[in-house]
C-alpha cells in the first residue's frame, strides 16, 4: 500500500511540474526539420533548377530534346528522340519544385506572420523580387513548351488540385509586368542569402530581369508586333546587358551532386549518349567557323564529325563522332542562362523591324564578336573576328538580314536547346530538314510539347476545354506565339 502511495505521488509531482511548464520545453524539437522553413535553403534549391532545365541531359530531357529538335545535337546510341518518339512531356516536377519553393520565399517574406524572421536572411523586399524574376522565368520556359498552361490558379497548394489553364498571351502579358515589378522592388537592404546564381547583387538581378523581358518581347514579333515593340523598347530603357561580364551562368561544381551533366554523361557514367550533330558541324566548317574546336572535339581519327542525324543505327560509336567540347564538359563547367551576345542579336533584330532607331549592320557585327569572346575565351583574335565576319555567308545582309541574325543565333545558342528551339520556331531559320523517319507519325520538326498525361487523369475538365481552345494535343499545334 505505501509503495503504491509513493509511486502514486511521484507521478502528481511529476505531471504537476510538467502542467506547470505546459510543455516540453525542445526535447521533442528536431533541429534538422525546422517547423518554418529556410528561405535560404528554398531559394538556393530552386535555383539549383535553373542549372537543370538549361543543362540536363539525358533522353526526353528539359535541354537536350530540344537541342536534338534544332540539330545542335544527334543520339548516338538511342536515336528515337531524334526521331521525335516521345510525345508527352511532365511539367509537375517544376511546379511542385522549384516554383512552389519559390512562391513560399514570397509568402514568407509576405505574411506578417513571418515576414520578420525571413528578414533575418535579406531584406523582405529583395528576397520577394528575386522570386518573382525567377518564378516568371520558369513559367515562361513552360508556356514556351507547352503553350496554354496553369499559372493564375497554380501553386495554391490543397486549396486548387484542378487549375485552369491561362492563355499564353495572358502569361506573356503578366510576366512583362512580373519582371518590371520585381526589379524596381528591390530596396537597397540586405543581400537575400541562399542566392547562387547572382550572389544577391540587385544591379545584376535587374539587368536580368529586363534583359529576359527583352527576349520574351521579341518573341511576339509575329503575334502582336506593336506589343513587343512597346515592351522591347521599355525593357531596353530601363538597362540590359552591356558586356559579357553580364551574363548569367549556373555554375557546377567539382563535386558528384551538383556536376556538369555532359560531364555526367560523358564521364561519370561513361554513357556518351550525345554527340554535335552532322547539321551543325558541317555548317561550322562551311563558314570557317573559329568556334567550331571549342563547341566539339575532334573524333578519334582527329576529324569534326558530327553524328548523323535521326539515323538508324548511327553507324558509328561515340569515339567516331565529335563530342561536346572537352572545356565546357570538365564537371564544374557552367551552362549559359542568358547571355551579352543573345541580348545584341535580338536588338540587331529589333533594329531591322523597325522596332527600334538602332543600326542592325553593327548590332549584329557585334553580337557575333561578342559570342565569339564567350565560347572562345584567351582563344579569341581580332584577326580571326575580321576574317570571319567577312566571308560571303556571314557578313551581314539587307536582304538577308534575318535570316543572317537567327542563323548566328542558332550557332550562339549551342548548349540551350529550349532557347534555340524558340527561336527557331518563331524565325523558321536555318532552315532545318526533319528526320527522314520520324517515331510519332508526323512529318515535321516538333512544335511544341504535349501535356504530361497527368492532366488527362487528375484534372481532365481544365485539359479537355484547353484542347478545345488551343487545338490538338500533340506535338504540331503551336503555341500563340509560333506563327
């Protein structure tokens, strides 16, 4: 009995104390799952994104298809992405990535809630404009996929399972007004941590921004010319690249989790499943180009050859074929975001609509010097500049003009398969021949991507009425901006 009285008052004592404290105190606080999360850690993972969708290889990848689409690249081994195979492609990883990521950098720096505690990792305000120039980014890599897709419903978590689809011109539209928003955010407070890609330097972060605007300005050349020349011309006023001190790269690094993915491919897992394509080796050397032995490396006959595109089999192995130069595959190489000598060809471009009063000639003579000083580095010349730009199929053309600057375009933007892809489609230049015998029944270069087959099972009313308005869902209804 008294064992028992004593063993009853301990237990009071105990569950006293314990009411007394009204909780645990941290005893059951795991420190390595913080209940708010890091804005820094939710920056820097999306970011990691940005590497992925301008570097992955691999076959159906974000960058490497397209690249095959434009014939900057050719399969080696499994040659049915060449062949147009693969119809469908799944844009959820993005959205449940990076893009939820950073829609909670803006709500936490948004929330009063939370909004102090983030501010202990750069000013509210600079985290916010970072996030919405990098969610504006990945949603217009998306409609320029897909076309018509979710983006005012999105991201809304349990509250919005089935989101509609918005128009492509309404996208455009509010990711203009996105970009010019979130540069003119930024406060002069605390560099936002977390930040890989700029180091949270604002003046970079702005000319990013508006440089993007002017690229996606170009793209309505076609579709609505008067409003891209509107926002061609505010984009450029507000400062865009100058140099290519300018240019945005994700950087990899010496290390297996975050390494070059040609290096991955080449390297780590030996599989050399790509090489430069015929198509765009032999129109290097029909120009001289002096690019050409820092794009690819020569075959093991000491030869550029490329890959013969779409054939079966490619007769050959990868050993016989030009790989990827070895300098921008060694596995802490960058990838190129967006770069000085794609911003000047699309104001060579502009100048030769009439968009705006700049000289087309010297834009582009200097667009093209510019990519040469990007991919050939302490390798470059005046000497080779002046010979090159000279040649009958280079020098800049009236009559050819545009056909000139996207041809250039196409060569600049080796290695950004959905940015060349882009520009393809809208220019129609160079005029590429499509695989002899295409996987998928068409006829045709690809136009754009099919929905993820997700949509037709888990929110079938929104992809039934965007098919109805937007048009089959297959890979040659194009999107609004393709005319």
């Amino acid at each position: 009995m008294k064992k028992y009285w004593f063993k009853s008052t301990v237990f009071a004592a105990v569950l006293s104390t314990l009411t007394a404290c009204s909780d645990f105190g941290d005893i059951n606080v795991n420190p390595n799952n913080p209940s708010t999360p890091s804005t820094p850690a939710l920056l820097t993972g999306a970011i990691r994104n940005v590497g992925a969708i301008n570097g992955q290889v691999g076959p159906g990848s974000f960058n490497m298809t397209p690249a095959l689409y434009v014939q900057q690249f050719g399969d080696v081994t499994y040659i049915e992405d060449s062949r147009y195979k693969t119809i469908n492609f799944s844009y959820n990883g993005l959205y449940t990535g990076p893009l939820l990521s950073l829609q909670e950098v803006i709500d936490l720096n948004t929330n009063e809630a939370t909004k102090t505690a983030a501010a202990a990792t750069g000013s509210n305000a600079n985290q916010i404009a970072i996030a919405r120039i990098l969610k504006a980014y990945f949603f217009q890599f998306i409609t320029d996929r897909w076309g018509d897709v979710p983006y005012s419903q999105a991201l809304k978590a349990n509250q919005n399972f089935t989101p509609a689809f918005d128009k492509q011109q309404d996208i455009y539209n509010d990711l203009f007004k996105e970009w010019k928003e979130a540069a003119a955010q930024f406060d002069g407070g605390a560099t936002a941590q977390g930040d890989i890609l700029l180091n949270g330097n604002a003046a970079r972060w702005k000319k990013f921004a508006n440089s993007l605007r002017l690229i996606a300005a170009l793209r309505l050349s076609k579709v609505d010319p008067a409003k891209g020349k509107a926002e061609f011309a505010a984009a450029l006023a507000d400062g865009v690249f100058t140099s290519n001190a300018d240019n945005v790269q994700y950087n990899y690094l010496s290390e297996a989790n975050n390494e070059n993915p040609l290096y991955n491919n080449y390297i780590t897992t030996n599989r050399k499943d790509f090489a430069l394509s015929n198509t765009f080796v032999d129109y290097l050397k029909k120009v001289n180009d002096p690019r050409l032995p820092f794009l690819a490396d020569k075959n093991i006959n000491g030869e550029y050859r490329g890959v013969p595109y779409g054939a079966f089999p490619a007769q050959g192995k990868a050993q016989d074929f030009s790989l990827a130069a070895t300098a921008i595959r060694q596995q802490n190489s960058p990838v190129n975001v967006l770069t000085y000598g794609q911003v000047l060809l699309a104001q060579a471009e502009a100048a030769k609509l009439g968009w705006t009063s700049g000289n087309a000639k010297s834009l582009y003579e200097s667009a093209v010097k510019a990519s040469m000083q990007q991919w050939m580095g302490a390798g470059y010349t005046e000497a080779a500049y002046t010979a090159y730009i000279a040649q009958p199929d280079v020098a800049y053309s009236e009559t050819n003009a545009i056909e000139r600057i996207a041809t250039q375009r196409w060569i600049h933007l080796f290695f950004q398969g959905t940015e060349a892809w882009n520009e393809w489609r809208r220019t129609g230049y160079p005029q590429l021949k499509p695989t002899a015998s295409t996987l998928n029944g068409g006829t045709e270069i690809p136009r754009r991507l099919a929905y993820p087959v997700t949509e037709v099972t888990l929110n079938k009313a929104n992809y039934d009425a965007v098919i109805s308005r937007q048009g089959k869902d297959d890979q040659y209804t194009r999107v609004w901006w393709d005319k």
